[in-house]
C-alpha cells in the first residue's frame, strides 16, 4: 500500500544489477515503482512492479498504473556494441526507442528525471582527466546511442520544464553485471590459480568505482534539488599494469601471462569528479585497489572483522 507521507521514486529497469542495489537502500523511503521487462525476483522489498517493454508502443492503461509526482530513475541500457544488423537495431531499441517511449508516455508524471549515461560518449580523450567541458566524441554504438539519449533528453525536459540530472558514469563494479569485467576476472582467475592475458597496452588507466559508492551518491543526488550533467567515478586512475600486479604478487601458483606490446586503439579514460565533489559533495570511498586486496584474502580479512 503506497504511503502518502514518503515520495514516489520510479526505477525505469529496476530489474538489473544496479536497479537492485538501489532498491536495498531506498525501499524504506520512497514508495517504490519499477518498470522493467524483466521479473523481479524479490520478496522482501516493497515495491510496484510493472512488467513492460519500453521499445514497444505503450498505451495509457500503462500510466494510469502509476501515481503523479514521480521522481524518476532511468537505468535502461543495452550495452552490447556488436555492429550486426539484429543486434544493432535491438541495442537502438532498448537505448532510445525506450527512452522516447518512456518520456512522452510519462511526461505528465514526472517532477524530476535522474538519467544514467556513459563515460563512453566522451570517446578517446583529447585530455585527462576527463570533466564535463570535454568535447563529446563516442565511437561504440554504445557511446554513440548515450550521447544521442543525452541530446534527447536535454530537449524535451527544457520543453516540459523537468529538471533533468545526467550522470556519466565509468565501470561500475561489485555487482553481478560486471562479473566479465576486468577487476572480477582478475578476482575470479586468482582464486583459481588461472593465468589472466589482456590485449591492450598495459599502462593505461581506467577509473572504477563500486556499487556501494554509487548508491550512496544517488542519496546524496536525491537529497539535493540542483541538478546538471555529472561526471562520477572515482575520480582517480589506476593502470592495468597495477590491476595485474595485485593479484599476481599474492599468487604462489603460476606466473601471470600478459603482454608488454603496445596496442594502437588502447587509450587511458579517467574522470575528474570536482563538479560533483562541488555541488553534491559525496567522495568516494572504496578503492579498487583496497577491494582487490580484500576479496583474494577474504578469508583473513573475515577472521579480522
């Protein structure tokens, strides 16, 4: 039953790795409404759940299930950046068919829109780190569809007058959509005694940041009224060559196969945060390197706590 004393927060793809992050922490104190696709497989949240593909047309039976003033948080993304035909137009489909289906099906609803976007729309960076002021210039069909979102989405709220937050995120770890990601392969292969080889210039940085981290900055954005396009990470690189050496200098079993050849395509992407350090003032927390630590020596460090 929906409580007229707390805010209506609606997560659009709720359903995903970092949707049930948030629904941890924020089922307490919003009424909670999701739109996704998929089923939710949660019993101990309380929550809405309406199962629908944004990529189709929608009709007003849809609306009509949700309440007005809702604060939205929009999380659809489709990540796959294989130039195939079917794929190509599904990726299309889930990235901005759903989105403009999304906003001129709801439009009437919203007070606020949080929307999430990529640190991939800013392509090979001309400088680092990156801030907001850096030419937006993707490649990936991934990058290229965010930008597209982000150029949308700026249009219609001034439009509708619905303030608009866009955040740029880099690789979010520590959830299960990121398990073929590099820090978790480098993790998992560790614990296996399996060797780890990357095809890319192992000097470069990348810039992580943890779930935990994120959730709580979205606390932070929710909290504050002011609004505005954001980078958010860690705000800090840390090369590959490092990543590799963390696991490797603990393992007793077989040496690490990588490569020292310099790769042309590989480039470093890291984020300068002092936009959002300024008007949020959330700092991030939980190095990647601290993380790497714990999770090959878990067993030590639960003996510990």
């Amino acid at each position: 039953m929906m409580n007229k004393m707390k805010k209506n927060l609606l997560i659009v793809g709720g359903s995903g790795s970092i949707g049930k992050s948030f629904l941890n922490k924020f089922s307490d104190e919003f009424n909670i409404f999701i739109l996704d696709k998929k089923n939710l497989k949660k019993k101990n949240f309380k929550f809405n759940l309406i199962d629908i593909d944004l990529s189709k047309n929608l009709n007003n039976d849809f609306t009509k299930k949700l309440p007005d003033n809702l604060i939205v948080i929009y999380l659809v993304g489709n990540l796959k950046n294989r130039s195939l035909e079917n794929t190509l137009v599904a990726s299309i489909n889930d990235n901005i068919t759903s989105l403009t289906n999304f906003l001129f099906s709801f439009k009437d609803k919203i007070i606020r829109l949080i929307f999430f976007s990529s640190i991939s729309v800013y392509g090979i960076p001309t400088y680092l780190p990156i801030d907001e002021n850096h030419k937006i210039n993707p490649f990936t069909d991934y990058g290229i569809q965010k930008a597209c979102c982000e150029t949308i989405l700026q249009s219609y709220c001034k439009q509708f007058k619905i303030p608009l937050t866009i955040i740029r995120l880099t690789q979010v770890y520590g959830i299960k959509s990121a398990y073929s990601s590099l820090p978790h392969v480098l993790v998992t292969n560790f614990k296996k005694g399996f060797n780890t080889s990357i095809k890319t210039d192992l000097n470069i940085q990348r810039d992580y940041i943890h779930i935990d981290d994120l959730v709580n900055f979205i606390k932070y954005v929710l909290k504050s009224k002011k609004n505005g396009t954001f980078n958010f990470g860690f705000g800090k690189g840390i090369k590959i060559l490092k990543l590799f050496k963390l696991t490797n200098n603990q393992n007793n079993k077989k040496p690490l196969q990588t490569s020292s050849k310099k790769f042309p395509n590989s480039f470093s992407q890291y984020f300068d945060i002092s936009k959002e350090l300024l008007t949020y003032g959330y700092q991030p927390t939980i190095n990647i390197e601290s993380w790497i630590k714990i999770k090959i020596n878990r067993k030590k460090y639960e003996k510990k706590t």
